[in-house]
C-alpha cells in the first residue's frame, strides 16, 4: 500500500481523484498579481478562462503551493507509515517540486524512516495525468513500492505533450520558450506547435492555421507513437476555454492516430497551466504503458 499525491497541475478530474484515493496539494493563481487563490477549490475553472479571453492584456500569475501544505499531507501518511510518492509540475514551469522536496526534508527530521519519493514529473496537465494512471495501475496490479518508483522514472522519459496554442504571448511573458522559438514565430499570425520532453519547452513546427497546426499535431504525435510502438502507448487529450473545440478534438485524434483515448485522462486544461499557455492551449499527451517497460 503507497499513497500518491501530485500538485493540482495534474488536472485529474474530481471523480478520478476520489476514486482512487489521490491526494491534491494546490497551487494558487491570481488574475490581478495581488490575490491568490488556491486551484481547484476557490478558482473557477470557467469564470478564470473568460476574464482570460475577454481581456487579452490581463496575464495572470501562479504561485507554487507552501512548503507547510505538503508538509501536512506528508506528514499525515508518516505517521501512519505510508510510503508516499508526490510527483510535480516540470520544474521548468514552476518551484512546486523545491517546496515539496524542502517539506519532505522537514518530515523525515521527526520521522526518519518515512518512505517519501518527490519526483519532478517533468510534465503538466495531461501528461502529468498520464503519468499518474500508470503508477495507480501499478498499484491496483499489486506492483510494490520500489518496483514502482523505479518503473515510474523510466515511463517519464516517455511521455510527451504535444500541442499548439492561440497566442505566444503567455509562454514568452513567462520566459517559458527560449529565443529561437520566438524568432520562428515572430511573423503575424503565426503560430507555434509545442512538445512538452523532459520537462523543456521545445518548438515542433509552426503555421497560421489552427485547423493545419491541429492536424500536424497529430501527424507530429503518430510519428513519435509508431517509432515506438503505437500499441505501447496511452493516448489521451487536453483542451482548454473552448469545449465543443475539445469534443471534437477528441474525435479528429482517434481517427488520426487510429487509437482510443484513455477517457480517464482526457483533461480540461487547468487555470495553472493556461496561465503559462493562455485559454486556447489544446493538444495530445502520450505515455508508454508500464508493462511493456523493458
């Protein structure tokens, strides 16, 4: 028996979080730079993605969850000698990890012999979802603790995200894509594919067309899939203001990729995330299956 526990930029669903037990430490967000409120229970979802897309000159800021509030969740599982295992946004995108990784420090001073694993997941949203499913599959497969950890960090090597967004603005304030891509995307109206890998930011292609860019991402994630065995992988997507855009998302990858998605782990892009990306992030996150690790 092991506890998971991830930050809220996981995106998990409500229903899946309860269903298997995972414990959500939040991180906060503010739409004004003064006001932080905690993901998840005081923000909504939808009221912070139309203050977002009705007011384009807003960008919003997040703030990485305190050490104190992992702090308590690790130590309610020490206690009951649970082994814990926390994973986190990229450390690119966020400190979440150096709070989590300070607070198991401070746990295992009055509890030595704690089993706490902080991982940098070295994803977000939907990938970090991913993530997350293998090692609750792994558990309801009975896979022990180390065992799992161990698999845990070969599987996030591959997991990807692959997607576009409908303005550059978010990740350029935010220091969150390097020079080159800038410059690539510099001209009007272009626009940038993203692959989220180990935790960086990289640029996949470009184009104006959201329809094209939508369609070349698939072309980009079944190349990736079938180098290394479609049958492998979980397929699942992410989509942020705009739903009736992800429904149909949903139905354009399954047919792209011939695959169907893990519904489990089809996500509603977070406000923590979207603050990094803007409201019309979309795109697909892939993972292998632990089983077939080698």
């Amino acid at each position: 028996m092991y506890q998971i526990i991830s930050d809220s930029a996981c995106d998990l669903t409500e229903l899946y979080v309860k269903k298997h037990n995972i414990e959500i430490v939040p991180l906060t967000a503010s739409l004004d730079g003064e006001t932080y409120l905690k993901d998840k229970t005081e923000i909504n979802r939808k009221d912070f993605y139309t203050t977002m897309v009705e007011n384009p000159d807003i960008f919003p800021k997040t703030s990485l969850p305190s050490v104190e509030s992992f702090e308590a969740v690790f130590r309610k599982y020490a206690e009951q000698n649970i082994p814990v295992v926390c994973f986190t946004i990229s450390i690119h995108l966020s400190g979440s990890y150096n709070s989590a990784s300070m607070a198991k420090d401070v746990v295992e001073e009055d509890y030595p012999d704690a089993q706490i694993v902080v991982l940098d997941s070295q994803q977000d949203t939907v990938s970090q979802a991913l993530i997350i499913d293998q090692v609750v599959r792994m558990q309801n497969d009975g896979i022990p603790f180390d065992t799992m950890i161990e698999n845990t960090k070969k599987l996030m090597g591959t997991a990807r995200i692959f997607f576009t967004v409908g303005s550059l603005d978010y990740l350029r304030i935010g220091g969150r894509i390097g020079k080159m891509a800038i410059s690539a995307t510099g001209k009007l109206g272009i626009k940038p594919i993203i692959i989220l890998k180990d935790g960086e930011v990289n640029l996949g292609g470009v184009g104006r067309n959201r329809g094209k860019l939508k369609k070349n991402i698939i072309q980009i994630a079944d190349k990736y899939l079938t180098e290394n065995g479609k049958d492998n992988f979980v397929v699942s997507i992410g989509y942020g203001y705009d739903a009736i855009e992800g429904v149909a998302f949903k139905d354009e990858v399954e047919a792209g990729l011939g695959v169907k998605l893990n519904g489990d782990t089809n996500v509603e892009i977070g406000v923590i995330t979207a603050v990094h990306t803007g409201p019309h992030a979309i795109g697909i996150g892939v993972i292998q299956k632990y089983e077939t690790l080698k």
